[in-house]
C-alpha cells in the first residue's frame, strides 16, 4: 500500500465517529458467548432463524430479517456470507420500452433486496469488509438503460433517482467497514475510471483531499497526474479555475521522469 493512502485512515475514523464500535474478530466469539444465548435474538427469533430466511430468500420475511441484522449489528457477523452472495448476485438492467410492466417489477424488487443486504453488511461494520468489492461492484452497476428513443416517461426518471440512492448506499456502507476496506478504495482511487475515482471520493468524503494533496506533491509523474484526476473529479467542490491553474502549472519534466514532458489534463 503506498504511503499517501495513509491519509485516509485517519479520515475513516471520522467518517465513523459516533458510530458504534465493530468488533474485532478476536471480539466476535467473546462478545457472542458473553450474550445469554450463543444465538443472540432479534425481533422475537435467534440469527440462526433470521439466516435460513435469507438463505431460503423467504422474501415474506426477508425485510423482518434485514431488519433483525440490523438491529444485532456487529453480533450479525455470521449473517456475512449469505448477505455477500445477495449483493454479489447477478442482475440484468431494467429496459425502458423493452421490458414488459412484470419484468420491471421484478427487478425492481431484486433492487430493494440487494439494497437491504448492502444496509444490513454496513450495519455489521468491519466484520462486512470482505463484501467490499461486491457492495462497490453491486453500487457501479448499470442498473437501468437509458431508452432508445428519446421520451419524458416519469418511470425513467424515478428510476434514475433510484440507480443513484444505490450507489449513495453503498458509499456509506463501505465507510462503515473502516480500515478493512482501504484496499478496495485504494483501488478506486488509482483506477484510470473517472466514475471509480468520484465513488471513492463519495466513500472518503473530506479524507480525499488530504489523498489528493499528496499525489500532487509527489515526484512521480503518474502520481501528479492521478493527484489532479482525483482533484478534477471533485469538482464543483474544487473550483473549477484551480484545477485549470494546476494543470498549467504541472508539467512532469524530464529531470523526474526520464522522459518527455507530460502535460497534465485539466478539467
């Protein structure tokens, strides 16, 4: 890991002060045992319950049981694997005018039941970490084309809406997993994708431009130019005409890089 992600350590914990503290994993068994039960209860019914709901994907009471993690939050952590294999499921685009009223519904109601598997790891916490990649991948999937022929249909647009609280849900949860996660940040942030670079800066927030700062301070050309795509893509929050001044004052010079000059793009 290179030494200016460090940066975002200390701006994950921010992101979780006020937050209940996720248990370690050397905490999870001890706190569990330490419970009257080794099956801790919510709403009326022990996890091992609330886990053949989500394995069966009773959806009668597939609510009741994102619910009932929520509510055990960290004690959920065994509730991890299946919860994954939700978020990690395979799912088709919605269709506007080629999919009929009964397809819609369908994938629609598929949202809602990732959506609340993505709720429920981020109410678990740190213990959620190894659903990092499913939750950033589930969050930047095309959840609904646009149409091929240009039309003002109100669904399209609530759809729209919808594709974007996804992708705000899953920023906060991978905040929520801390530390455990700065690796699949840290891929973000160095990915040439301006889509992955602005997801991270949702899931950083403030602890970006610390990030930001240093690549550009760097002696590495590729570092530089990353520094100012992550500046960029925070745009209207960085203003516009500083970006422009960065980018005409950074040149990657031979003295640096052993090769030609690169000028750095601007917005």
């Amino acid at each position: 890991m290179k030494l200016w992600f460090s940066a975002a350590m200390v701006g994950l914990f921010l992101l979780n002060a006020g937050t209940p503290r996720a248990f370690s994993q050397s905490e999870k068994r001890t706190r569990t045992s330490d419970s009257p039960r080794e099956d801790p209860i919510a709403l009326g019914a022990p996890l091992s319950y609330w886990l053949k709901v989500i394995h069966n994907r009773n959806t009668r009471e597939l609510d009741q049981a994102y619910h009932a993690i929520i509510q055990l939050g960290p004690y959920a952590w065994a509730a991890v694997p299946e919860l994954t294999q939700i978020v990690a499921g395979p799912f088709v685009p919605i269709r506007i005018g080629r999919d009929d009223k009964g397809e819609i519904l369908s994938k629609i109601q598929t949202i809602f039941i990732k959506g609340g598997a993505v709720d429920s790891l981020g109410a678990i916490g740190a213990a959620a970490a190894p659903a990092a990649r499913s939750v950033i991948e589930w969050s930047l999937t095309v959840r609904v084309l646009p149409p091929e022929v240009p039309t003002s249909d109100p669904l399209f647009i609530d759809l729209v809406a919808l594709d974007a609280l996804e992708r705000m849900r899953g920023a906060g949860t991978i905040a929520q997993f801390g530390m455990e996660a700065l690796p699949e940040i840290r891929d973000l942030m160095e990915s040439g994708n301006s889509e992955k670079r602005k997801f991270a800066v949702a899931i950083l927030k403030e602890a970006s431009l610390p990030i930001a700062s240093d690549l550009m301070k760097s002696d590495r050309c590729s570092d530089r130019i990353l520094g100012l795509s992550a500046l960029t893509d925070m745009w209207p929050v960085v203003a516009s005409q500083h970006v422009d001044a960065l980018a005409g004052m950074l040149v990657c010079s031979e003295d640096m890089t052993g090769k030609a000059p690169v000028r750095l793009p601007g917005l």
